[in-house]
C-alpha cells in the first residue's frame, strides 16, 4: 500500500459555525484536544437587512405594452447571499484539506439554521460525508466545552 505524501500529518477537521462566523479546528485523534486552525467571518450577518440593501429595486416596461413596473420584489434576500458565501468558504476549504490527503474526516457544528447552507455547499468541493454532525449553536464558546460535545456523541 502506497503512503501519501501527508499520511503521517493527518488529522480531524471540526466546523463550528453560524451564518456570521465559522471556526475551524483541528484534532490528533477524535478525542483529543481542539486546536483553532482558521477562522472565517461575515460581519454583514448582523447588520438589518435594510442596511444591506443601498437602493431600491428599478423599475421595468412589460415586454408588450405601456405597462411599468418595480422589480423590488425580485430581489434575493442579501443575508442568504451572505451566508451561502460564507458556507462556500468553509467548504471549499474543507474540499482543500481532504484533496491534499490531510484529514481522516470532518465534523459539522452548526446553528440548526446554519447547517443546511454548509451542507447545500458540500458535495461539489468534498467527496465525503462529515462522521458527525451537530445541529447545534457553539459558535464563540471555549475550546474544552466544544471538545465535551463532541465527545458526547
């Protein structure tokens, strides 16, 4: 059996996220201590989302006759855009960190609303599935409490 270039170098990938912030750490063995690797932030994601919009929707003629009309309502919600941006992010990294033979796998943390975006991002960037997922909000919580989830399941 041929040994990649990084087979000693192996790790596990955790993911703790919410739509404002993602924290990626890193861990030896399942159980072993967490170690904050990269961070990743959409600080738009608590701004209103009025304060994300700098000007009203245009308005358009009807492709047949006089009729004009605004396109405020065509408008995709900002915040969303945001959070899938930040999603892609984190999953192209994690599809970086497993296409150079680094990981052993990865875990998803996330706030409930949260984890179907990073998941939705998945499968074009990383060609396996998390060994675990949380649905669960620990974004900015210490090292050990995440460690002690984790262990939980």
């Amino acid at each position: 059996m041929a040994l990649t270039a990084h087979s000693g170098n192996k790790y596990y990938l955790v993911v703790v996220a919410d739509e404002s912030r993602a924290d990626i750490y890193q861990r030896e063995r399942k159980r072993a201590p967490l170690r904050l690797t990269r961070s990743f932030e959409n600080e738009a994601a608590h701004l209103k989302t009025d304060d994300l919009i700098t000007d009203k929707g245009g308005r358009a003629f009807d492709s047949f006759g006089n009729g004009r009309h605004t396109m405020s309502g065509e408008k995709s919600d900002p915040k969303q855009h945001l959070a899938e941006n930040l999603a892609r992010q984190v999953a192209e990294h994690i599809g970086a960190k497993e296409h150079g033979g680094h990981l052993y796998g990865f875990a998803l943390v996330a706030a409930p609303r949260f984890l179907g975006t990073i998941r939705a991002q998945l499968p074009n960037r990383v060609h396996s599935e998390p060994y675990l997922t949380i649905d669960k909000n620990v974004v900015g919580q210490r090292e050990d409490a995440i460690a002690r989830l984790l262990d939980q399941y």
